[in-house]
C-alpha cells in the first residue's frame, strides 16, 4: 500500500442500534458506500436514562473502522437508516499496526488505491 496514505487518520465510531436487522442494514450500507472498511457487530446490555425514566434494553452495538474525512457522512446515513430517535452515534481516533491502518484507509475512501 501507498505509504502516503499513513499521514491520514483512523477512526472507530462506536454507534448502537435496537436489533441486528437495523445494524446490518446499516452496516451494510456503510461498506457498500465506502463509509466503512469494516463494521463489528456485538450484542450488548444497556441501562439508560430516557425521557426521565431508567430503561434497561438489549442493544447491538457497531464498531465502524473509517477514516477521518468520512463522519459527517455516516452521521447523515445512520440516522437516515436508524430507528431510534436519538442514536448513540460516537467516535474515537484509532492508532495501530500501520499495516491495517492504512487498509482501513483504502477502504473507508473515495480515493482508488
């Protein structure tokens, strides 16, 4: 891979949905758009407070691997696809073996490699 590509930034957003149908489809679409190189699926407990009452749900949660530039993006298509009214829609920057990063890059890219 083009070393070049390595200046760029690696992010993992962290976003739950209400049942698996909603978070492969949502999934689906942001590898099939180039948003995502790459979306983890697991399910999760959660405990929350919404609209002053504490609910208790099973969830499941996405890790999206993408890079940087693609955010507002996916902001836009998850809650175009989502089902909650608020979705949990969060982002870290990611470091790693350069290797993989950089494929995560390629693949979360408008840029042909």
């Amino acid at each position: 891979m083009d070393t070049s590509q390595t200046r760029k930034c690696a992010r993992l957003i962290y976003i739950t949905a209400g049942n698996m149908e909603n978070a492969s489809e949502i999934a689906r679409e942001l590898v099939s758009k180039r948003l995502a190189a790459c979306v983890n699926m697991f399910p999760v407990s959660s405990i929350y407070r919404w609209n002053e009452k504490i609910e208790e749900d099973n969830e499941i949660a996405m890790f999206v691997k993408t890079d940087s530039s693609r955010f507002e993006e996916i902001i836009k298509l998850v809650k175009s696809l989502h089902t909650y009214e608020m979705p949990a829609i969060e982002f870290w920057g990611i470091e790693g073996e350069q290797e993989y990063l950089d494929w995560i890059y390629v693949n979360s890219s408008t840029e042909k490699a």
